[in-house]
C-alpha cells in the first residue's frame, strides 16, 4: 500500500493566487485546505487579465495564501512532504511568482520540489474528487482553455481536439460585452438568456462540418456581432427581448458545437473499451446549465458516466495542483531549484500547441 503524502500546492498562472494542502494516496486523497484570493475586480475596467497586475497581485498575495492554508489545514511546513507548484502554461510573471515562491520554501526547508503543469492539475481533478479510473475522456472548457483530453496516467495525456481560436469563456465574454452585460460574460449571459428564444438568430455551428474533434469560437462572436447591429440598425437601439433572444440563441450554439465534438471524442475513447466509462468536465464554463444538459444528454445516450466536479475546483484552485503534484512525487517525479516557469507546455507532447496567447495567457 502506498503511504499517505501531505502535499502544499500552489496556484497562479492565471487570475487567481491559490494555495492548498492535500493528503492521501494518489487513489484516495483528501483536500485538508484550499484557499483562493480572486483578482476579478482588479482587472474589471480593462476587459481581460492584465499581465503586469496579476503578476504584482500574485506576488503580493501569495505567502499570505500559503501560510491560509497551512493554518486551515492546521497543520506547519514541517508536516509537508513536498511543495508541488504549477511551472506552467499561463501568464509568465504570475507562474514565476508562484514558482519563486515554492522554491523559496523549498530551500529554506529542504522539502522536495515538484513542478505541475497546470492543465494536468484540471485533467486530474475527476480523480481526486470522484476516484475515477483510467482511462477517462476530459473536457477542459474555460476562458483559457478548451480541449479534449484522453487522460491515460498521471503523466500520460492524449489530446483529440481544442479551439484552434477562442476559448468558450472568452467567447462567452466577449457576447456579454457587445450586450453590454457585466463580466464575467458567462453566468450573464446565461441568466439574460433564461427568458429568450435560442432558434431566433440562426448562428453558425463552426467547425461541425470538418471531421475530427477541433473546435472554433471566433466567428460566432463575429455573427453575434453582426445579428446585434441588425438588430440596432432597425429599432435604434437593442429592445430587452432581443437581447434574451441573442444570449440564448448563442448559448444554445456553443451547447451543440460542444455537445457534437464531445460524441466524437466519446466515440474515439469507447473505442478503447473502458471498463467503466467516464467523461469528465472542467473549468468555469462547465457551470453553465445549457452545455451541462447537453453533454449529459450525448453521455447517456453512449452509456457513459458523466462526472462534474464541484465548481471550486473545476475553477482554478490550489488544490488540484497539490494533488497532482502527489500523484507525480507518488511515481518517483521531483524538481529542483532549476526548475523554470514556461509560459506553454502542452500536456500531449505529440500534439503541439496551437494557440497563441489570448487575455488568460497561453492555451497549450
Ligand atoms: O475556469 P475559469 O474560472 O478561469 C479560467 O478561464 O481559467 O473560467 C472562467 C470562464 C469565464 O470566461 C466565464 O465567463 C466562464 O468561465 N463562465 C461561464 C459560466 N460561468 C463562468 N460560461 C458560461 N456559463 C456560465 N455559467
Ligand atoms: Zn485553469
């Protein structure tokens, strides 16, 4: 039987400063303490993150965020079995703050360093709050990110697709903008959309006609866009009605575009034959109650178990970043003091990157 491990993670490769304390085995691991400071309101006038100011806030935040966590935890440095940190993808100077800040720790205290990408710490996640088994098939749908990942082992990721442009969140976003809806975009646009109708604008579905499992999301902005300004040019202004009826009819085309690929990706996956199959969500897009029915209902109808973890921490947490830096120190994985911050690093090594950065930095 493995021996239990308490590991500190910390987390800030993009708009939020986490930390977390996590203990157990890489199949049975408990969250002691995870703490998140937020940046929202420090970037709510400038439309996206910026860099500069969620690298400052990181660095300002980030001991206090640890030393949280070790108090909620109840629990000294000295109980610590390693300091895993997320080394990567994101914003460059707020993964260097988070590193220099583990390493820092981590000379002071002789405890191992561990390096964690940050989109592992998403994959992973299913596994620390549900259990599952490999293989599992992944969605990782947020404002950064947005793939579909065949999670093999703790180091073995097969990715099938992601956006070749926007992520959904951003997408989501930017609808909410050109409404003139506050931000974030997704749970306004969800609620405006609540009371429209999605078939009155007849927005594209990009990418279903192309084979394969790659998404895009930049031109349903674009027609939103241009369904708004119809709108606009006929009545001088944008009445209530359309604007519900704008939310849900993009809504309801980001829910089939993802809802198609994701029967795709399953397909690929049920080919494996797992024994019990598991799809699997995460990140802040999967709060949305459209796209959730959707997936649940392509899973049901391919016999497939669908596994949302809580929203804390399908969102970006400490936590998942000290579980699966477990899981890697479990294997015999450890980092030392040249351990560097690396704005992309995609998980699938066979399957490079194919996004620059947008406003929540690199999406390898
Ligand atoms: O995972 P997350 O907290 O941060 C990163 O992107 O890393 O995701 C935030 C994104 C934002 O773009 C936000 O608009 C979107 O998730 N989001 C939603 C909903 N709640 C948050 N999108 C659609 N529907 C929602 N209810
Ligand atoms: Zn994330």
């Amino acid at each position: 039987m493995t021996a239990e491990l308490t590991i500190l993670g910390i987390e800030s490769s993009c708009d939020d400063t986490a930390a977390a304390v996590v203990r157990g085995t890489p199949d049975r691991a408990q969250i002691l303490s995870s703490v998140v400071f937020e940046q929202t309101t420090l970037h709510a006038d400038f439309g996206g993150v910026v860099p500069e100011i969620a690298a400052r806030a990181h660095a300002e935040k980030i001991d206090y965020c640890v030393e949280d966590a070790l108090q909620q935890a109840g629990i000294t440095l000295d109980a610590i079995d390693a300091i895993a940190v997320t080394a990567g993808p994101g914003l460059i100077g707020g993964v260097l703050s988070g590193v220099m800040c583990a390493k820092g720790l981590s000379a002071a205290t002789g405890k191992p360093l561990i390096g964690v990408n940050h989109l592992a710490g998403h994959a992973l996640t299913p596994r620390l709050t549900d259990g599952v088994a490999f293989p599992y098939l992944m969605l990782l749908v947020s404002g950064g990110h947005c793939q579909f990942l065949l999670v093999e082992g703790p180091e073995t990721y097969r990715r099938l697709g992601s956006t070749i442009d926007d992520a959904p969140g951003e997408a989501f976003d930017k609808t909410a903008r050109l409404l003139a809806l506050p931000q974030p975009g997704g749970p306004s646009v969800e609620a405006t959309a609540r009371n429209g109708n999605p078939g009155k604008y007849k927005l594209p579905r990009p990418l279903l006609d192309r084979p394969g499992c790659d998404m895009s999301f930049s031109g349903l902005k674009t027609a939103l866009l241009r369904a708004r300004d119809g709108v606009v040019n006929e009545h001088g202004g944008l009445p209530k009605q359309d604007r519900h009826d704008l939310c849900a009819s993009f809504q309801e085309a980001v829910a089939d575009v993802l809802a198609e690929k994701s029967r795709r990706a399953l397909e690929i996956y049920l080919a494996l034959n797992p024994t019990r199959p598991v799809f699997a969500v995460a990140g802040g897009v999967a709060a949305n109650t459209a796209i959730r029915t959707a997936l649940n209902a392509v899973c049901a109808k391919l016999e497939t178990e669908f596994v949302a973890p809580p929203l804390a921490l399908c969102t970006d947490n400490g936590a998942m970043i000290a579980y699966a830096g477990l899981a890697r120190f479990a294997l015999g994985a450890q980092d030392d003091l040249t351990l560097s911050a690396r704005p992309r690093w995609p998980l699938d090594k066979t399957s490079p990157a194919l996004l620059g950065s947008g406003k929540k930095g690199a999406k390898a």
